[in-house]
C-alpha cells in the first residue's frame, strides 16, 4: 500500500516486527521499511480507538497518537471448526483447534485431520505436508510421523525472510551446542548487481558436525532458496554436500554455497596449513 502512495504507520507492540524469527531479521526488514516512507513503530500498544470527524484517532502507549483515515487490524487466524459436528463424532478440540496426535489421528481413531484447523504452523505448505502423511497412516496403516517434518517458512517482505528449523535464541533456550556460520548479501554478485545487499544466509550447525540444525535467510528470493536447505536437513546430508554441488554463477544461490564453502574453509587447521605448505615445498 505505501507504494501505491498511501502513508503508512505500522504499530507493533512486539520489541520486533518479526519476533519469531532471527532478530537481526527483523531489524532488517524495519529498517527497509523506513527507507520506503513507512513509519514503524515497534514495542507500542494500541490501548484504544477513537471517531474523529472522517478519521480515527489511534490512542497508543509508548508514542503519540496516530490521526489515520483507516485502521487496518492483523490478529491472526483461529481454525474454523464449527458446524462439524466434532463432539457427535467423539473428535476432541479446543481453542486452539482440533486435538491430533503425531501421526495427525484425532480422539477417534477412524478420523485424521490435517492443516490449519490442527496445526501451530498455518502455512498452505504445511497443510500440504500434513495431509500427505496423513493420508498414507489412514489409509495405508502406516505411523509416519508428520511433526517431524522439515518445514521451512517464509515472510514475503522486500527482502523476504526464509527460516527453517529453530533459531538461534531458539537453539540456545533448547540447550543444544551450535556453531553458526554467516555470509552477508553483499558478498553474492548477482545480488550486488541487481541491487539488492541488505541481508545474510545464518546457517546453525549441531556442534562439531556439519549437520545443520536450523537457517535464516534474508535477501531477495529467499523463499526460493531455502528449499535447499531444507532438501539437505531432510536428508541427514550436512552442509558439506551443498559445498560438492555445483551451483550456476551468478545466481542468487550462491548465497548458500558460501556458507558451505566458509565451513569447508573453516576445517583448515594449523597443522594442516603446515602439511600443506611441506607437500607443495616437496612438490615445487
């Protein structure tokens, strides 16, 4: 809407626009809002509204209030699971939506259910994965365990923000050992010339492995290079196999072969610095 020349004021009472994903994330995409004309406001609550002439006046805590001509409210989703008749059918549910265990079988054993009406993670993409494996344990007897699926999650901003697995605050609250390794944006060509530098490739490993735990890209089309990453967490592949893959250049995928590469780089010890140096003073 603010490029179609309306003015915005987005408020936030969250200290983040994006508090579920990588902080820096957020900062990021704040702050690319605020170069196009958007004013945000982050960490301010809305306590009321009020009728002024042709506008409404949005009473805030913690900034001055906002005179707009609209109010538009984001509150999320809840499932709609009324009409179904669900107590009839011994199916139990609550606020949060109908009640599956890990293989997506509700209380009545003969009944799955699959996608937002069931699911914390309300993504088309989820729905999808949801459903498949629920269809294979219903019809087939199988105990495929559809929580367990890699799902990656993106925000369509400009640049987006693609996640897969936890992230780090999340892994650090988990208690589970990572080492992190980072590429900005601005070390792909493709991106530099196109114009697009602000953002970075995070990539969380199981400590002393290369085994990848979690990710957070933030650059323009990131949505359409976390597939990767998620394909190499599904597989149990590790980092190293994106780095033995050859990658088209220049290509906004890069971001994540230098990830992998900076990894490889990384395994360079001392003592195989001087191995090296004695072979090529032996081969030259």
């Amino acid at each position: 809407m603010n490029r179609l020349g309306v003015q915005i004021t987005l408020v936030e009472m969250q200290r983040s626009l994006l508090p579920l994903d990588d902080p820096d994330a957020g900062s990021i995409i704040e702050d690319a809002l605020g170069e196009e004309g958007v004013r945000v406001l982050t960490g301010v609550r809305c306590v009321g509204l009020e009728r002024v002439g042709d506008g409404v006046r949005v009473r805030l805590d913690g900034a001055d209030d906002v005179l707009c001509d609209k109010v538009l409210v984001s509150v999320g989703r809840a499932p709609n699971i009324e009409g179904l008749g669900l107590e009839a059918a011994g199916v139990d549910f609550d606020r949060a939506g109908i009640q599956v265990d890990r293989r997506h079988r509700t209380t009545n054993r003969r009944i799955y259910a699959a996608g937002d009406v069931c699911s914390p993670m309300k993504f088309t993409h989820a729905a999808y994965a949801q459903a498949e494996y629920a269809v294979f344990n219903a019809l087939f007897g199988l105990r495929f365990n559809a929580r367990d699926r890699v799902l990656p999650r993106v925000t369509y901003t400009d640049p987006e923000v693609a996640t897969v697995g936890p992230t780090h605050d999340e892994l650090t609250r988990l208690g589970t050992a990572i080492h992190t390794i980072e590429v900005p944006a601005s070390s792909i060509d493709r991106l530099v010339v196109d114009g697009h530098t602000s953002g970075f490739a995070r990539i969380h490993l199981k400590a002393g492995t290369d085994r990848i735990v979690g990710a957070t890209l933030v650059c323009e089309g990131a949505g359409e290079l976390i597939g990767e990453v998620a394909l190499t967490m599904t597989k149990g592949l590790g980092l190293s196999a994106i780095a033995d893959t050859v990658h088209a250049y220049p290509t906004r995928s890069e971001l994540v072969r230098k990830a992998a590469d900076a990894y490889n780089l990384e395994r360079v010890t001392p003592g195989l610095r001087d191995l090296l140096r004695w072979w090529y003073r032996i081969l030259w």
